[in-house]
C-alpha cells in the first residue's frame, strides 16, 4: 500500500514539471530565433527521455519482491563457451592427474630395473671381473708381454670394489646384530621416530658424498702416471673409502633395525608413525616451486627410495624367519604389514607428483622424456667409448651406491642361513647360478626396451658424441668444451648404434692409456633457469655468455645440498 501511495505521488510531481516546463518554453515564429528554439526543443525531448526511464525504473523498483528474487536465481543462465579456453585448460589438467599414475609407475617399474640390474651386478658379475683381472695381474709377468699396463682401468676399477667388499665384509663381523636389535627395542616410540628421520637425512647425505669418494678412488689408481701428482695417493683414499662403505652399511643396518622392531611391536604404533611420516613429504615438496629438471631429481629419488625400502623389507623378513626357524607360517603374518608399508609409499609418491604437476603446469609426457635419460644411461654404457661403469652411472643419477647396501644384505644371509653339508654348497652353486641367469636376463630385456626408449627420444645422435677429456686445468677444460661445441656440428657419424651398444671398450697397445674423463653429468643442478659462465676464446680474451638451460642428461643425482628449489 506504501509502495502504490509513493509511487502516485512521483507520478503527482513529474506532471507538474512537465507542465512548469511547458510553460517555460516559448513559442518562436521568428526566424532568426529558429535555432535557439531548436536546441531548446532538442533539450526539452532529452528532459522527456529522462523522466520517462525514471517511471521505468520507479516502476521496476515497485515490482520487486522475494519471490521474485527466488525466482531469478532459479531461472537464471550462463555460457561456459565464452570463456572456452579457461575450462579446457581445466580438463587437461583433470586429464593429466588422471595419466599421472600410469605414467610414473612406468618411470618407477624402469628405474626399479636399473637398479636391480647394478645391484645385481656386485654379486653375478663383480666377483667373476676380480677373479679375471687377478689371473691376468698372476698370468702377465709370465706371457713377457712388454709396452702394455698390467690392468686396464676397468679391471684397476673391479679389484678396488671387490678389496672394499672384503675388507667391510670382515669388519661387519664385528657388529651384532642382535645386541642392536635390542638395544633400539628398548628406546621410546618418540624417540625412536626421531632417530629414524635422523638416518634417513644422513643416508642422503652419505649417498651424496659416497660416490665421490669412490670415484675419487677410481680416477686416482687409474690417472696416468705422466701428470703432475696432484693428489694424497692411492692408499689413503682407499682407506677413505672402506671407511665410508662400512658406515654407511652400519647406517642402513641401524634402518632394517629399526624398521624391523617397528613390525615386531605389538600395537604397530611405531610402524604407524613411520608410515604417516611419508605423508608428511607431501607438505614439504607440494608447494614448492619446481622445474622439470628438479622434478627428474626427485623422480630419481624416489626410485631410488622405494628399491631401498625393499631391500630393506626382504632383511626385516629374513631376520624374522630365522627368529620363527624358517616357519612358512609366520610369513603370512608379516605379509599385511609390507603390503601396507609398500602401498603407503606408492600412494604417497602418485599423490605427491600429481599435484607437483598441477601446480607447475607439467605435463604428464614428462616422465616419458626422464625414462629416456635413464635408457641413454644404459645405451651409452654399451659403446667403445664408454667413460663409466653402468653402475656407476646410476649411482651419480639417482644416488643410489649398491656397495653398501649389498654389504648388508650378504651380512644378512651369511648370519641367518647356516650352510652345511655338501647339498648346501651345492644349492648354493645353484642359487648363484640362478641370480647370474636372472642378471643377464635382466640386462638384455633392459638393453633392448632402453635401445627403444632412446629412438622414440630421438636421442641417437648424442650417442656419437665423443665423451668430454679431462684437462690440466680449469681454463684449458673450458677452452675445450667450447671448442668442441663449435666441431660438433661437422663430425660425422662413423658407427651404428646397433653395433657401438655392444662392443667393450678396448685397449691398444700403440695408444697412451687414456684417462677417466670428467663428464658433464658430474655437476650438480644448483639453478635451473639462469647462470653464467666464464669462457676463453681463442684470442685469449674473457668472454661472459649465457649458458643454455641445463639437459636432462646434464643431472645428477638428487642431494640435499645440490638441490635449490625456489
């Protein structure tokens, strides 16, 4: 009723506007006021217009209501297609979390092999290269053959690993596994949760100074002779590293310990902690910024991570079936707890980099590209010129060192297996027949899908590439390095990959012993996008240019102190 009396008396008042305004215009037959009496009527008809979108809009105003409010957003449309490129970005992101999974359990199920494949390699094939270099080492003062080195690198490389595994092997009697066994039993849940996290920092640390204490070793027994000496010698950085080799085996062993009273507690509070600690890496890489070369850093961690973790359940479950004399029984009852801890970390790794994906706009062919980095690996290890063992090559890419972990592993066995009677040595021929069967078989079906990988990658030009020599200094290595890059263009291709892929690097006699040369992959990744380098030109001058965004092939492992992620 309020609404029809205030809308009459607008209607009252805009008429007698009208009119006063009716009344103040004159009536002009006069030609020389024709004009102002047209822009007088041309304002008349606007002050018209005006009133009569103020009676609409008074009008309108008067019709609202709350049903008819209700009715408005019942009733009311709207067009996804005029933002059509929002929505489908949308779905490709739905598309690729979807894909996600697939995808990196392809990179993971690769990468596993890899590493069983060098983990395999210490107990198949390492103990038959030592054997084959010590019979030539005994075999070669007699044969009187003159102007040729007494090993090559290669086999200088085997004898020193399989010295280190002696050497550690008889200090790990030492150790009793069963006093720590108890000795970490009686620690508090809390305090044994804290110690695990300890050790799982210290085991990527130690992986990531381990190996350069290795191939420190290497390029030291190995360098040739006629360089100026510019090292400590041999023997003491032997000693550095059987030193670091039996720490970190004690360091993993202090893990399958832990690991081990976490599934003999009897309310698994403990195992459940340790679980819901892998769900906290979630909070801690989700939100952070990351490249592709980062994220291949820490997809190689993770595979790394998960071949660890099961040697580590196949420890827990030998030293509890010795516990039980080998009662089948008992294994069921463990066979939940490694089904969960192993499903735990599966879906912790597809959670973590689906979203590390989505919030860095990735694309989920990505792990495509980091499966063909770790066949190149692979194949490149297969050619004449091959600088490094496979072994360790996956070492420097992923940070996993299977010396340690073999170690232990063989500690394990050794202990909780006793070998008697001529049948046992007998199954023990057999069974190291069959992890040799198994470690050839491996390696082929490896070559093979790695050969494939690198096509669909179109990498087999760099397989071609002659691998970068080590220089005196600094300087001259960059001098070379850039004269190289400008060469590399006209070389020509003189060999297949078919048959450069499976031929051994050899020796000849009328050849200086050439040098363990440092590769590009040795560097660490510290700033993906951007850096700067110094180079020499060929007048001599200092020339600063921008280096190109560092290749998947130029990263090395993942380390906690290499990896800077804005």
């Amino acid at each position: 009723m309020a609404d029809s009396v205030a809308a009459g008396l607008d209607e009252k008042d805009t008429e007698n506007e009208d009119k006063e305004r009716e009344k103040r215009v004159p009536i002009s037959t006069d030609k020389t006021e024709k004009n102002s009496g047209t822009s007088e009527l041309t304002e008349t008809l606007g002050f018209y217009e005006r009133n009569a979108r103020k009676r609409d809009r008074n009008r309108n105003l008067s019709d609202l209501s709350l049903v008819r409010f209700i009715s408005a957003e019942l009733t009311r449309g709207y067009f996804l297609e005029h933002n059509e490129a929002k929505y489908t970005e949308r779905r490709e992101r739905v598309y690729t979390c979807l894909r996600i999974p697939k995808e990196l359990e392809k990179l993971m199920v690769f990468g596993f092999f890899l590493c069983l494949d060098a983990f395999l390699y210490v107990f198949t094939l390492l103990p038959l290269r030592v054997l084959l270099a010590l019979i030539r080492l005994l075999t070669l003062p007699c044969c009187g053959l003159s102007g040729s080195r007494l090993l090559q690198p290669a086999q200088v490389c085997d004898v020193l690993k399989g010295f280190i595994m002696i050497l550690c092997y008889s200090m790990m009697h030492y150790v009793d596994y069963s006093m720590m066994y108890h000795l970490i039993r009686g620690q508090s849940v809390i305090k044994l949760y804290i110690i695990y996290n300890m050790l799982e920092v210290a085991d990527r640390l130690f992986s990531s100074f381990g190996q350069d204490i290795l191939d420190a070793l290497y390029w030291t027994a190995t360098e040739p002779k006629e360089k100026k000496r510019a090292h400590i010698g041999v023997i003491p950085h032997f000693l550095m590293a059987v030193l670091y080799v039996f720490l970190h085996a004690i360091l993993i062993m202090v893990q399958a310990t832990t690991l081990n009273v976490a599934f003999n507690s009897h309310n698994k509070s403990l195992l459940t902690i340790m679980m819901s600690n892998n769900f906290v890496e979630i909070k801690g890489s989700v939100f952070k910024k990351f490249e592709k070369n980062n994220l291949f850093q820490m997809s190689n961690s993770d595979i790394k991570e998960r071949f660890t973790n099961y040697v580590l359940l196949l420890i827990v479950c030998l030293r509890n079936m010795e516990q039980f004399s080998w009662n089948p029984d008992h294994l069921w009852v463990l066979f939940p707890d490694v089904c969960m801890v192993i499903a735990s970390e599966i879906a912790v790794d597809v959670v973590k980099h689906a979203f590390i994906t989505k919030f860095n706009d990735i694309t989920a062919d990505v792990y495509s590209e980091y499966r063909a980095s770790l066949a190149f690996d692979l194949v490149s290890s297969r050619q004449k010129n091959a600088y490094t063992d496979y072994s360790d090559s996956v070492s420097r890419r992923m940070g996993f060192i299977p010396l340690p972990l073999a170690l232990l592993l063989i500690r394990v066995v050794t202990s909780s297996v006793k070998i008697q009677g001529s049948l046992s040595y007998v199954c023990v021929l057999l069974f190291y027949l069959g992890m040799i069967t198994l470690k050839v078989l491996n390696s082929i079906v490896l070559l093979g899908k790695s050969c494939l990988y690198v096509k669909e990658a179109n990498m087999e030009e760099k397989l071609f590439q002659a691998p970068p020599s080590a220089a005196p200094s600094r300087t001259s290595s960059r001098a070379h390095r850039v004269k190289r890059t400008r060469d590399a263009p006209g070389e020509p291709a003189e060999e297949d990959v078919s048959t450069s892929i499976t031929k051994q690097p050899t020796h000849e006699a009328e050849c200086p012993a050439p040098g363990i040369p440092n590769s590009e992959s040795d560097q660490f990744l510290t700033t993906p996008d951007e850096s700067e380098e110094k180079s020499i030109g060929q007048d001599g001058t200092e020339l600063k240019q921008r280096a190109p965004k560092k290749d998947l092939l130029e990263i090395d492992r993942f380390t906690i102190c290499g990896n800077r992620i804005d």
